[in-house]
C-alpha cells in the first residue's frame, strides 16, 4: 500500500475553478474521505487521482510514479450500478482483474470466490448482475476493486442511493476490511456522518478553489450514533 | 399457454372464413381454392414432389448468406473502428445502398456476376449487409462509457478488449441486426428465386412458387405460402427466441 | 363466443361486399390486352385503322397493358380483362385448371427459335447442365416447342424445365448476348431477327422443326363470361381482326408505314421482318392437336380435353 502526492494541482471545470494550486499528501493505509457540496469537484478530485481526468497544471504522484493514465494499481469503484459487465456472472465479474493479468481460470476462480466470501456474497457467484440489488451490486463491484491488490482504492459514492440499513452495513465491512487489508482508500461521500464513521482524513472541497484538510482522532470502533461523533460532525463547515 | 390458445383461436377463426367465403361460390377456385385442395397439394407436393429438397436448397442459401454478411459485417466494423475515413466511406455507402430493394439491382447483379449462386448470395449480402451493420456500428458507437472506464482502469487493451468487452456489449445490436438482416434475406431470396430460376438441381422456395404461378395451381401456390410462412415464424419465434433467452435475455441486455 | 360468431360475421361482410361487381359500363366495351411484337401486328393494324367503327359503331375497345401472359391470366379472372392474346400452350393451361374459355380466333403464325452465342452449343444434345435458356416463363409456347423437341431428340420433355430462367423477351436478349451460363434464348420475332443479325449467334432449333410442321404462334382468347354477354361483340372483334389481316396483304406499304411507326422500327428494316415467308397473320389455328397430345402425355395437362371444345364459334 502507497501514498499519493498532489503538487500545484489547478483544474478548471466548465469555466469554475476546481482546484488552485492545490497540495496534498496522502500516507499509506490512510483513510481520506472527500465530502463537499454538490457539483463542487469532488468527482475530478478523483478522477485525476485516478488517471482519467487530466490536470490543467501542476503533478500527481503516487508513490513516486506521475499519474498520466488510469492504472490498475488504483482501481475505481464508480458511483454507477452499471460498473459491473452484464454478460459475465458475478465470479466472472469480480475476477475480471486477474482475468486481465492473465492468471488462469482456476486460480481466478478460487479466489473471486474468497473475495465473495469476504463480502458476504459466496451464494449469488453463478447470477448475472441484473439479477442482484443494487447493494449486492456495489459489494461486488468492491470485492473486484480490491482482489488485485492494488495501491491505492478509488470510492466514488460507492453507496450513495442505497437505503441507510444497507448502508451502515456496508460501511462496516469496508472498515473491518480496510483494517485488515490495511489499505490506503480515498473514498467521496456526501453523508458527513459516514465520512466521520471511515475517514482518518477528510478533505473538505469548497468553492472558487478552497480547500480544507480536517484530522479525524475519533476513536474506534465508532457508533454512527455516539454523541462524539456527532459533535465532531457538527463542527465540520462545508 | 393463454398465448397459444389466443393464436389457435385467431388461426381457427380465419380457417373457417377462408371455407366459407370458398363455399359461397362467389370466387373462381383458381382464386380461391378450398383448404382440402390446399393441404392435398402440400401434402403432394412435401411427399411426391420436390418441394422439401426446394425448401432446404433455400434456407441453405439464406444461411450461407447470413454467415458470409456476419463475416464480412464483423470485419468492416473493426476495420470502419481502426480507420476514420473508411468508417465515413463506409456510412456514405451504407446510406446509398440501403435503401435500394434488392429486386431493383437484379438487372445488374445479372449483368455483373450472372444468374447463378454467386449471384443469388450477392443478392442476400446486398439485403443483410446494411441494416445490420447500421445496428452494429450503433452499439458500437454506444458502447456504455462505464464498461470503457472500467477497462481502462484495469489496462485492458487491443484485441483482448474488443473481445472481453466492447463485442458482448454491442451483442444486442448485434442480433437485432441479424434479425432484420435475416427477413430481409429471405424475402429477397424468394424473389431472386423467381426471377433467376433453378440456379441448380431443382431450385428453391421461390423457383417453386413461380411454377405454380405460370403453371396456375392456386392451391400449390398457397401451399408454399403457407410453407414460407412457417419458416418465418418459425425463424423467429424459435431460433432467433432461443439464441436471445441464452444471451440477451440472460444478461438482462433485452432492449 | 357470441363475440366471436359477430365478429366472423362481419369479416365475412367486408371481405364479399368489398368486391362486389363492377356496374355495367354503359357502352359496349371489350377490354383487350396484347403483348409487344410482330406476331401482334393485326391488333396494331386494327387500332389504327379502326375497322370496327364500320362494323359496330357502338363498340369501345379498350387496351390494357400486361407485363406478360400470367398477367393477362390473373386480369382475366379478375374481371378487368376480356379478351387476351397469347400461345396456345399457356391457354391450354389455364383451361385444364379450370379457368374457363375459348380460344376464338388464331393471329398469327411466326418463325420462332433457340437462339445461342455459344459456338458450342449446335444441337440440344450440346445443351449442359449449366446453361441458362432465356424464355418468357415456364408453361410458355417456347417452353413447351423446346420440350417437344427435347423428347423427341433426347427422350426426355422435361429436360430443361430446371434451366429456365424467366426473362422478357429484351432482357433476354441483352443477357444472351453478354452472358456465360445464360447464352440461349427462345425468342420470336422481332427479337430474333435482331439476335441473328448480331455476330456470334446461330439458330440451334427453330420453331418449325420443334413442331414438325407449322402452328399457330398466338390466339386470341375469351371467358365464358364474353362469350355469353358480349356474343355480338366478340363477333365483331373477329370480324375487325380478318379485316386487319386482309388490309396486311392487300395495302403492304401503308400498313407497313402504320407499324413502322408504332414498332419504332425502319421502314426497310421492318419490310424485311415482314416478308419473312413464316410470319403469317391468319384466323386459322394450326397445330391445337399437337400441342394438347403432347402436353397431356407430358403431364403438362391434367384433363381430357378435344380440340373442338376449345373452339369457340
């Protein structure tokens, strides 16, 4: 697991300006949540980490490499219900990424399956993805993010649209497993609560360019209902 | 089941009109032949005639004609892909030929490649061809951004990304495109038949039917009808039904 | 189930009301349809020259276009057609599936034939099963004067009957003249004449040999339906008819002048089409007895049918 370096990063969007000059280092198995208020570029904060949207001017690094391209060392889980191929079966889908590394079909399967496993999944590998709800579908999605071991891994409101039981669920396996994994995640939310509950970091994205970088020194495990937390939320000005 | 029933009732119903009109007397049987002497012509054309050799003879054409437009559909859609200026070249042609009803070409066709099967598959190509590739390059112009993201993100490129992703996201394109293409094909290829004759042995569908005409056996002429009838529908409702309910309507891509 | 019954009902109703007869014009009117060629003349002759004003100032003719015989057919038993001219051979068809009429005049006898730009091709014996014969359609008077022949030289009438290919007499032409496995048409005139002017072609059968004596190339035929509500008329259209034909032989350079014009083809060239000693315009018709053995022991013909039955007089 890496960390990432923005240096001068200024982006203009549609004549709004995104970012100006911007600065930021993320440290390896951090957790950095990105809120905002909507349409403020929270998105291509991402997507230039990513690779997908170029930068006006200015460098991104991850882990000393410049980001040019998307990468498979930083895989995306996109905000769409649509992420995952409708052709290809749930295992299918999730091993997608070994597929692509050219590992062969018994190995990929064993280990979708332990991915599917982990993400509480294992009974609906042989379904195809119209057949899951949109819950299941996002789990899938995550489990094919993370089963190449990548560096770094991109959530773009991976669980926004999904109701709140669904969603408290999975925001606790995303924390047990990125404990465990010990991942670095840059994950965007627009629920302030669930930022509060994941985020070792948070970066507030303002308008005209400002930004600003909050600690979170909430102890775990948390309680999206605690009082702390709350508090803690309060103080946030978006 | 509710459905079969509905369609035997309607297919009943018309049965018992076509009798009666007949038994009114009020049309010459050369224009109206009863059903007896329809079936006992089918009957006699199916068993004592060549009327099933005709039908495979056909559908043989149809089928080789449909496999070479797959072919050569696929390969003009990488290549139209690759190249900017052939895939221009190509929509300038696909909107000049498609148009154009098979039939009207026949003249040319004979003058250029002759009467035989060659000419007959050119015919089909010329039927197939264009609408399927307007629906194939359609899916493929509208490939879903997020598949393409998604195979960016994870490297994915060249032939293995044409084949893992962007050909099963344009299936469906694909197969209605084959199904027009396929209507279109067999209704130019009776007609070819009827104007080229029995390109060999014994001919086709169409070669049958025209003898019928010129030989003024009503009731063998609505006997092929009948025939090609239920190979269309047959084609669709079973063939093209079952190639879909295994792929689109598995995947949940019907449109 | 009494939806049902109603609904039938008046499915019934619209299908036999839509089609019920067409009022009686109020002249007397025979609609005619003819086909492009010489062996037509008389029709050309008679549209000009308007004989049957003299005759039977109250009869109208009326001229249909038809693409070929079938057409003419399926106009005439439809109602929209009541006298056609054709080949005894598609008449006979059509009568021994039940269309019921007459033959009621000959037109013209013609010189007819297999015409090749295939220098290999001299006999029917040179015929392969690849070659392509051009002719107006299967059951036509070509097809059946190539079958007899192909059962007298061959053994077998129907031969051929898989190598047909149905083109107009023009098409075909153009495509026998071009083409590879389409390089034999059976055609008549004018066609032929001009086939036989161009290099590279020969006759490899004509129709006289086919036949073994001469025949009637076209007829004129009438429903039932004519025979009984128009007699006079019909009566009248023969009698025009012999009139054009008399006017043929005795007044040569103007009717030369009238068909040259509406053939659209020289003077001088036509004269030589017309003095081709086999193009004979005569009522008579020949060779009907031939033709009815020949297809009923060929199969081409179901029932039994006499020569005399099919005269109408």
């Amino acid at each position: 697991m890496s960390g990432y370096r923005f240096e001068a990063v200024s982006k203009c969007f549609e004549g709004e300006t995104i970012f100006k000059n911007f600065h930021l280092s993320g440290q390896s198995e951090s957790f950095l949540c990105v809120v905002g208020k909507s349409g403020v570029g929270k998105s291509t904060f991402l997507r230039m980490l990513g690779g997908f949207e170029p930068v006006d001017s200015g460098t991104i690094h991850i882990e000393e490499n410049l980001v040019q391209k998307p990468q498979k060392i930083c895989p995306m889980v996109f905000q769409s219900y649509e992420q995952l191929f409708p052709w290809l079966p749930i295992w299918e889908n999730v091993a997608f990424p070994l597929r692509v590394n050219g590992e062969k079909k018994e190995i990929r399967k064993a280990k979708a399956m332990q991915a599917l496993q982990a993400v509480g999944l294992k009974d609906h590998a042989n379904k195809f993805p119209h057949q899951l709800s949109g819950g299941m579908k996002q789990r899938a999605a995550l489990a094919r993010a993370w089963i190449a071991e990548p560096k770094i891994l991109l959530m773009d409101e991976p669980f926004g649209g999904l109701d709140m039981m669904t969603r408290e669920s999975l925001q606790g396996l995303l924390v047990d497993l990125w404990k465990e994994r010990k991942w670095t995640v840059v994950f965007i939310t627009h629920d302030l609560r669930e930022a509060a509950r994941l985020s070792t970091k948070l970066l507030i994205v303002k308008e005209e360019g400002e930004w600003a970088l909050l600690e979170n020194h909430l102890p775990w495990p948390r309680d999206p209902y605690s009082k702390e937390l709350n508090d803690w939320v309060r103080q946030i000005q978006l | 089941m509710k459905r079969w029933r509905i369609y035997t009732g309607l297919i009943l119903a018309f049965c018992l009109s076509w009798q009666l009109i007949v038994w009114s007397g009020r049309y010459s049987p050369l224009i109206f032949p009863s059903l007896d002497a329809i079936g006992r012509s089918l009957w006699s054309d199916l068993v004592h005639g060549q009327l099933l050799s005709q039908l495979v003879f056909s559908l043989r054409l149809v089928v080789e004609g449909l496999l070479l437009s797959i072919a050569m559909g696929l390969g003009i859609a990488l290549i139209a892909r690759r190249f900017v200026v052939f895939r221009k070249g190509i929509d300038l042609l696909i909107s000049v030929a498609h148009p154009l009803p098979g039939v009207a070409l026949l003249p040319l066709v004979i003058l250029w490649v002759g009467i035989g099967e060659a000419a007959v598959l050119f015919i089909i190509l010329h039927s197939v061809l264009w609408p399927f590739l307007v629906s194939f390059f359609g899916a493929l112009d509208r490939l879903p951004i997020i598949h393409q993201e998604v195979a960016d993100n994870y490297e994915l490129k060249g032939w293995r990304r044409l084949i893992w992703v962007d050909l099963p996201g344009a299936f469906p394109g694909f197969l209605s495109g084959l199904k027009i293409g396929w209507s279109r094909a067999w209704r130019a290829l009776i007609s070819a038949e009827m104007i080229f004759g029995a390109t060999s042995g014994s001919g086709g569908i169409g070669w049958f039917m025209f003898q019928k005409r010129v030989f003024m056996d009503t009731a063998g002429l609505f006997g092929g009808l009948l025939v090609i009838i239920v190979i269309g529908v047959a084609m669709e409702s079973l063939v093209f039904r079952w190639l879909e309910r295994r792929t689109v309507v598995r995947w949940g891509m019907e449109r | 189930m009494k939806k049902w019954i109603v609904m039938i009902l008046i499915g019934l109703l619209v299908l036999t009301s839509g089609c019920a007869a067409q009022p009686e014009p109020e002249e007397k009117t025979l609609i005619l349809a003819e086909q492009y060629g010489l062996a037509y003349a008389p029709l050309q002759i008679l549209q000009a020259k308007n004989f049957l004003a003299d005759i039977d100032p109250d009869l109208k003719l009326e001229w249909a276009k038809a693409g070929n015989t079938t057409a003419i057919r399926e106009m005439m038993l439809a109602g929209k057609v009541d006298i056609g001219f054709m080949g005894i051979p598609p008449f006979l068809i059509a009568r021994d599936k039940g269309m019921e009429w007459d033959i009621f005049t000959g037109l013209s006898q013609a010189p007819v034939g297999l015409v090749s730009s295939n220098p290999a091709i001299q006999g029917l014996a040179d015929i392969q099963e690849s070659d392509r014969i051009a002719l107006p359609q299967p059951g036509s008077i070509q097809h059946i004067l190539l079958a007899i022949a192909a059962e007298r030289e061959l053994g077998d009438a129907a031969r051929f009957d898989q190598q047909l290919v149905t083109m107009k007499h023009p098409d075909g032409m153009s495509a026998m003249l071009a083409g590879e496995e389409l390089n034999l048409h059976f055609t008549s005139p004018p066609y032929i004449f001009m086939e036989l002017e161009e290099a590279g072609t020969h006759l490899v059968l004509s129709g006289t040999e086919a036949m073994g004596g001469p025949f009637t190339f076209i007829v004129g035929a009438a429903p039932k339906r004519v025979q009984e509500e128009k007699a006079e008329s019909l009566a009248a259209l023969k009698e025009g008819l012999q009139m054009a034909m008399d006017f043929m032989q005795d007044h040569p350079d103007e009717a030369l002048t009238i068909l040259s014009e509406r053939y659209e083809l020289e003077e001088e060239v036509l004269q030589g089409y017309l003095a081709n000693p086999e193009l004979v315009y005569s009522e008579s018709v020949e060779g009907l007895d031939t033709f009815i053995d020949f297809m009923t022991r060929n199969g081409y013909l179901d029932q039994e049918i006499t020569a005399e039955e099919v005269i109408w007089n």
